[in-house]
C-alpha cells in the first residue's frame, strides 16, 4: 500500500507525533513519500529515517520562516500544483495529514477524489484563547475536506459526531507516548529522587488554567515552602506579571519556545507535571510525561479522563485550586507514592501507549 504523509508544520508537537506515527506506519512494511517543511525543527530525525527505511521517500517543501515569507509562499500557487503532481504521480491510496496546516488542504483539493483523505483531528472545537475567525474556519475546512477522521479521545469522538455528516468515518488513536524524548534525555527517567518541585509543561493559553495554579500554589507553599513550581513553555505572559513577582522566589521560569532536546530534561527533574486546564480535547503532554516516569495531576474534563490511569495520576473537578493543593501536598507526605505512581506511568506509557498500536488500528480501519 502507498500513502502519502504530509506535513508543512514547523515546530511543536506536530512535527514529533507525524514523525512517530509515520516510522510506525514503516515499520508495517508501508511504503510513505513524506512532505516535510524545509523549516522542521526535526527535519534531522526525517533525514535519519529515509536512510533507515527504503519504504521512505521524503520530498523538502521551502516554506517559511518570517511573515513575509509565509504571506508570499501562500499564494504562489505554483507550490501547490507541483505538490499535488508529485503526489499524482506517486498514485497513493490514502493523504494523511497528521497535524493542522492552512497549506494542507490547498494542495488536496488540486487532488482526484481516488486518494482518499484521512485527517488527525487534534481539538474538534477550537480551544478558548485560541478561537478566531481564522482558526475556526481552519477546524471546520479540516473535518470537512476529509474521507476518514482520526480522533485521540472517545470524547472527541462523541463532539465530532454531532458536528459532520455520519457517513465519515470516524477512527479513535489515543495519543502514543512520544518515546523519542527518552533518547534524548540525559537524565534517568527512572530516577528515585524527589527534587521537591512540581511542573506545567506545554504552551501557555487560557483553557490550560494556569491561574488555578498559581491559587493552589499558593497555599502550597504555605505549609510547605522549599516546594518549588517550575513553568516551562511559550505564550503571553502578561497576565501572569504580578504573579511571577510575588511568587519569585518560589518559581523557576522558562517562558519561551521548548526545543525538543530541552523537553525531557526539564521534566526529569520534577517530581510531577499538574494539568489544570479549564477545557481539553486531551493532552499531548500526559503520554510525554507518563514516558518520563512522572505522574500527572490534571483536572477532569474533555477526553483527559481516559488518559489518566488511576495508579499513574489523579483527576480533580476543574477550577478548584484547594483540590489541587490538597493532592499535591498529600502526595509529598508519602514520598514513596510519587515515586511509585512515576514507575507506573511509565510501565503504562511503554505498554499501553506504543506507535506499533497506532499504526494497527490506523491500518486495520483503512483497509
């Protein structure tokens, strides 16, 4: 079988989860012509994988890294007809599209309807903080212009149902872990020491509540004041400022944009990442911390209930600071639990959370 991945993305998530999706997909003896942006921040590990697998060819699309750039390359047509006859010639059976692009659809409509589309769909509804005419427009042009939709929740699931036309269908892939991190950990995810320090990892937006956290904080250190939080991830802060500077000397601040080879390292070195969001499709941040060895403490809503085990994490009502606080200080009285719940979430992450699973289920639904 052919199929075509194509991914124009630069940088997040997105670059890693098509990354893993698609070395698992190789591995299943399929043979994948990858478009990958010449601005990938792993466009290495891309490289690394053609020359792994014979099964892999992969196509560099100059995309953008400025505005201007970005401005002019949207509407040189031009790109998008020679995509789309590289594509033709290669007469693919299926276009999977792993991550959201405005480009991505563009070239699939120059595309005969033979090469049926399978689309990632990662938020059904776009996420407060982030909904604008654009983004919105962009959410329903993705559910619209695709023949099988790929969810990562059973909630996703149940919001997209009432969204689109029944005859689509509708496949659920829970979020693999992102086993890569722990090749480019320096530290032992398995380590046994507790460093006291508590973690909200990922980019800053409102839905992801960190106001309920910076609240639980608080009274936190309260009783236990060498606890320490640390924020790591890049968004508008300027909410946050009066925040930051009362709890200064309790915070360790890294806002800006994570590299991939930064990620695992500051997870390794707290004893657990806290999810406090306020709405959720499910979290891309859970399987990379469960793959560490940390717990999570997140809130129960959206798909994040069917990610957290209970022997690997713990799920409170949302907005609710002292529940948060209450978990988190219960938690450092019984050390040994931390540590204990850190091994099962990696036992799980490494059991239940594989590529290889993805792959199966993608390919059994397909064909």
């Amino acid at each position: 079988m052919k199929i075509v991945v194509l991914y124009l993305g630069k940088r997040g998530a997105g670059p890693m989860y098509s990354y893993e999706f698609t070395k698992a997909l190789l591995q299943k003896d399929i043979n994948i012509l990858a478009f990958i942006s010449s601005e990938c921040e792993n466009i290495n590990l891309w490289k690394k994988l053609e020359s792994i697998y014979c099964n892999l060819n992969i196509e560099i699309v100059y995309t953008y890294n400025n505005v201007k750039q970005f401005i002019f390359n949207t509407f040189n047509v031009f790109n998008y007809f020679k995509i789309a006859n590289k594509i033709k010639e290669y007469s693919p059976k299926y276009i999977f599209t792993p991550m959201v692009h405005p480009w991505h659809n563009i070239i699939i409509s120059f595309l005969p309807s033979r090469i049926k589309r399978v689309k990632t769909i990662h938020d059904v509804k776009v996420h407060l903080g982030e909904r604008n005419v654009f983004s919105n427009f962009l959410s329903w042009l993705d559910i619209k212009k695709s023949d099988i939709l790929i969810v990562l929740s059973e909630h996703s699931k149940k919001q997209l149902n009432k969204r689109i036309n029944k005859r689509k269908k509708i496949i659920v892939i829970p979020h693999a872990n992102f086993s890569i991190y722990q090749q480019l950990d320096n530290k032992n995810n398995k380590s046994k020491t507790i460093y006291n320090r508590i973690g909200f990892i990922g980019r800053i937006n409102k839905y992801k509540g960190l106001n309920v956290l910076f609240d639980a904080f608080k009274d936190i250190i309260k009783e236990s004041p060498e606890t320490r939080l640390l924020i790591a991830g890049n968004g508008n802060c300027s909410e946050y400022n009066e925040t930051f500077s009362e709890l200064k000397d309790s915070l360790d601040l890294e806002i800006r944009w994570i590299a991939d080879n930064e990620m695992a390292s500051f997870i390794s070195t707290i004893d657990m990442v806290v999810l406090p969001y306020i709405e959720a499709s499910q979290s891309g941040v859970i399987p990379l911390a469960f793959s560490l060895g940390k717990l999570v403490i997140a809130t129960n809503v959206g798909g994040i209930p069917e990610q957290v085990p209970d022997n690997a994490g713990i799920l409170l009502p949302p907005n609710n600071p002292s529940a948060i606080a209450n978990a988190i200080l219960k938690l450092y009285k019984n050390p040994n639990k931390i540590l204990e719940m850190g091994h099962n979430a990696n036992k799980y992450a490494l059991e239940n959370l594989t590529w290889e699973a993805s792959a199966r289920i993608f390919l059994e639904h397909i064909n």
